[in-house]
C-alpha cells in the first residue's frame, strides 16, 4: 500500500496519475490534488496501476458525484469532478495530443464549447439483460440474494462482455428510460423470461442443477448464478432506447424469433408508457453482441423518431431528421447544433461553394449546410444511413444534396470527383480510427481550399493533420464537449490551403 500519495493531473479514460520515484502511477476515480492512500496493483517497468483506498485530504476540483454507480460503472468517470475542471482538462488533452503526435504548427485554441446540460442529454441508450448481477460489494458468507436481485439489466463493467452492473438509475438519459428499463427488467422476472447469458450462449433449460452458486473473481467481486431462468433458448440481450424530446423508441434484442413472447412484452411496454411512440425488436443468435448486420422488425407505432434541428444561418428553418433503430444520429442533439455549427461557420461557406461532407452518416451535417452553398456530396458506407439521408433531403426539400455509400477510400477517387464536381469545401467527420492513409492522400489530390476536420479522437486526427501538413495549414481549432463526466471530446480544426 502507499500512503498520502499527491494526484497530480487527469490524464486519458477517466484516470489520474501520480509520480512514485520513477514510475507513473495510475489510479482511477481520483481528482488532481487529491491526497490518497492506494493499493497498488498490476506494476510494468515504468508504469503501475493502482486502486483508491481511502482519501485523506479531498481535492478542490471535487464534486460530490450524483450517481449511486459511480466508481463502478464505466459510464461517466468523471462525475466526481467540477465540470469547468472536466472543460479544461478535455482541452488540454486534445491540445497535448494534436502538438504531440501531430507536431504541426497550430494557432492558439478558441475555448471549448461545454455542453449546457451535464445530465439528462443522451437521446441513447444502450442495456444489457444477463442472469446474474454483478454484487459490487460482496454479500456475506451464506446470505443468499433474493431471485428478483439476481438478474441484471444495465451497463457493462468497463471492458467485460460477461459482467452487466445492474443499474437502478441512470443520469444520462431523461427520466422515462429509467422507468421503462425498471418495468421491463420486473415483468421479465414476474413473466418468467429468460436473461441471455453471455458466459454460455447455448445453455439450455435443464443443463445445470438450478441452485444458487457464488463466483470470486480476481477483483474480490462476487456474482451469483441464478436458478437457471433461460426458457428454451428464448431471451432477452439487449435494449435499446432512443428519444427524440417526450417520445421514445424501443428496440428489444431477443436470442430467438418468439413473436408471442417479445408481443406480449412490447404490447406491455406500449401499454404502461403511451410515450413510447415507436416499438421495434432484432434477433440476434450470433454470440456477439452487435446488430448492424441485423434487421429491426417493426412491431407497432410509428417507425421513426423525429428530430428538428435549425438550419445552419436561419435558426427558424428547420430541418427535420428522421431517425430509423439502427440510424446514427449524435447522441447529445443539443450539443449536436453547436458542433455543426462551429464546423460550418469555420467553412466561411459561400453560394457558390461546392462542399463535400464525408463520413455524413445520416447526412445531417450536409444537409445543415446545404441551403447556405451551391451544392453538396456526401459519402457514408452504410446503406441504411444512406437511404436515410436521402428520404431526409426529400423531406427538407433540399435538392442540391447527392448521397453515395461505399468505402470511403474506393468511392472517393479522381473520376468521382470529375463526375460530382471538384469541391472547394471539405468538411470530414471520421470516426475514432480517423481517415485512411489513401483517403488523406486523395484530399491532398483534391487540395480544396478550406477542410474542416471534425474528429472524436484527437490523436488520429493529429496524425491525419500531420499529415495534410505538406499543403495546409491549421489556422482555428476548437473543442466541443459532447460528453460530460467522460474523457471523450470532439475537436474541430480548419485547414486551409497553404
Ligand atoms: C463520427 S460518425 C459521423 C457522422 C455524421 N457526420 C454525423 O454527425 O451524424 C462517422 C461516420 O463514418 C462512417 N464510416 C466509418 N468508416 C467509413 C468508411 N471507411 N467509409 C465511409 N464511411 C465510414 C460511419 O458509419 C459513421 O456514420
């Protein structure tokens, strides 16, 4: 154990460090300036990691964190922080990571846009059902959990696919998606439906003796292992919910087509919560978890929630967006307005600017932008975004606006360009892993005048803009927090032709 150990400063995943001789220790959950005494864990050759043991003298820049899961949940990390220290910790990450990596001359950084709600500003959410319930404190020796504690529907444990924190209440999302997971989570149990198992996909009913068993893991946590609730191989993974202000979206995840079974829980769901105005499910007998490959069947309501945002210059257009189950749209839509804003106002976009949006998912920055230039391009490699894109410009009435899908590294080529118009504007939105090297090299073909780089990841998008050194130059950068009481933040930059 070290005792009074000094955190000096937040660095990256919610984590602070500390220097022990001449090592760097890492501990999360603590605050810069606080004083604690930590129990070391995994140690390397210039690094170890360590857990909080006691705080003996609270940092300045604490918060009391709202959330009962915090210190569990990998979810905001950062709750126990004030949100001005979180604004300048994001900026200085960013900062630190673009001269660092990139190592391209920059200007001065404009200060970062803080979002105006810090809780309650997701439009999504994502659960997971599973049969146990991760006990973060461990239940004494021979005390047996009531069966309606064992299952869980929550979150992830940082980093583990088979470990689900059972969540009693969530900041993140408005108050409703609280209520429907809880009611959901009870009629699962009061109904007799099966919670998925991640740990053994294929267990069916009757496999394993049904008595009640406890795990120890490496971590000290327990979890216990319920009566064997999965019915045949009918069960429930995962819910998605999405909301677009007062009305809701449900998707159910289900292991197996058993169209009464999930019938009778969405009918229950539409019944207890006229809200939710949109009702959706997916079969996934894959054992992963994801379901982009897979359809969303509509089961009853509408079937798409509504967005409005502002058009970019008129703030009474405006555009509507519809949002399909598995359709990407920010998740923080106030903070959405604001990100696209900064993006087009740095593009000093003019009428007779031909603008190509890459990356454009559902085609909202494009379509934001639109009715201030000539005409727009966007490239988006999943169809369905497309397709998306499309009905939302037909929606709008916006007519200067063409949508391609494919890999942006084979659509993206000089007969494209010929054929669709040589763009003097590029607003790119990568994501995390930022642009292909031969998608740079095509930008650096192209050379418009001006590229607004917008990117979730500054390190990639550092290395992009080294990369782009050779004809431009970063003349405004600016962070936006999409995410508070999270170390993730997008970072804006225009390029502008050397
Ligand atoms: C950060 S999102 C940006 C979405 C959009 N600009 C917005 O604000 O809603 C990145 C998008 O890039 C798409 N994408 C990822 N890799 C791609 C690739 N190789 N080619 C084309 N699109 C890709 C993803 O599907 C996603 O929609």
């Amino acid at each position: 154990m070290l005792t009074d150990v000094l955190m000096l400063e937040a660095v990256a995943e919610g984590k602070c460090i500390a220097k022990i001789d001449d090592k760097v220790l890492f501990v999360p959950f603590t605050a810069p300036e606080d004083i604690v005494d930590v129990e070391v864990g995994r140690q390397k050759r210039n690094y170890m990691e360590g857990r909080v043991l006691r705080i003996k003298e609270p940092s300045k820049k604490r918060i009391e964190p709202r959330c009962k899961h915090f210190g569990v949940c990998g979810g905001c990390k950062w709750q126990h922080l004030k949100y001005d220290e979180q604004l300048k910790f994001k900026q200085k990450q960013v900062r630190d990571q673009l001269e660092r990596i990139g190592k391209v001359e920059l200007p001065e950084s404009e200060n970062i846009l803080g979002s105006p709600e810090i809780f309650f500003f997701r439009n999504k959410l994502e659960y997971t059902f599973a049969p146990r319930k991760w006990f973060v404190n461990p239940l004494a020796d021979g005390e047996e959990p009531a069966i309606e504690d064992v299952a869980a529907l929550g979150f992830h444990l940082p980093g583990r696919f088979d470990k689900i924190l059972d969540i009693e209440y969530c900041y993140l999302q408005p108050e409703l998606s609280n209520d429907i997971r809880l009611f959901v989570k009870q009629y699962a149990l009061q109904n007799g439906y099966g919670f998925y198992d991640a740990r053994r996909p294929n267990r069916q009913n009757g496999q394993d003796e049904p008595n009640i068993s406890v795990n120890t893991t490496t971590d000290g946590e327990t979890s216990r292992d319920t009566p064997d609730r999965q019915s045949k191989d009918f069960s429930l993974r995962n819910m998605i919910i999405r909301n677009v202000g007062e009305n809701f979206m449900v998707i159910i995840v289900v292991s197996k087509h058993d169209k009464e079974a999930i019938g009778n829980m969405l009918n229950a769901i539409a019944e207890k919560f006229p809200q939710v105005t949109s009702l959706y499910y997916i079969v996934n007998d894959k054992v992963n978890d994801s379901i982009g490959d897979l359809e969303a069947i509509h089961y009853s309501g509408e079937k798409c929630l509504t967005a409005e945002m502002p058009t970019f210059g008129d703030a009474n257009q405006k555009l509507k967006f519809h949002i399909s189950p598995k359709s990407f749209y920010q998740t923080n839509s106030t903070q959405a307005y604001h990100l696209y804003s900064i993006a087009a106002e740095m593009a000093s976009l003019k009428n007779d600017d031909v603008v190509y949006d890459l990356y454009t998912g559902t085609g909202t920055i494009a379509l934001f932008v639109a009715r201030s230039v000539k005409k727009v391009v966007g490239i988006e490699y999943v169809e369905e975004a497309i397709k998306d894109a499309t009905v939302n410009a037909r929606d709008n009435s916006i007519d200067n606006v063409d949508f391609f899908y494919g890999d942006m590294a084979k659509v993206l080529t000089d007969e494209f360009v010929e054929k669709n118009g040589h763009p003097n504007v590029i607003i790119t939105d990568p994501p995390r892993e930022g642009m292909h090297l031969s998608v740079v090299e095509m930008l650096l073909r192209i050379a418009p005048e001006r590229i607004v780089y917008i990117s979730c990841n500054a390190a990639t998008q550092a290395r992009d803009l080294e990369r782009l050194s050779e004809k431009y130059k970063v003349v405004r950068h600016r962070a936006v927090d999409m995410f508070p009481h999270t170390a993730h933040v997008e970072s804006v930059c225009l390029l502008v032709r050397i």
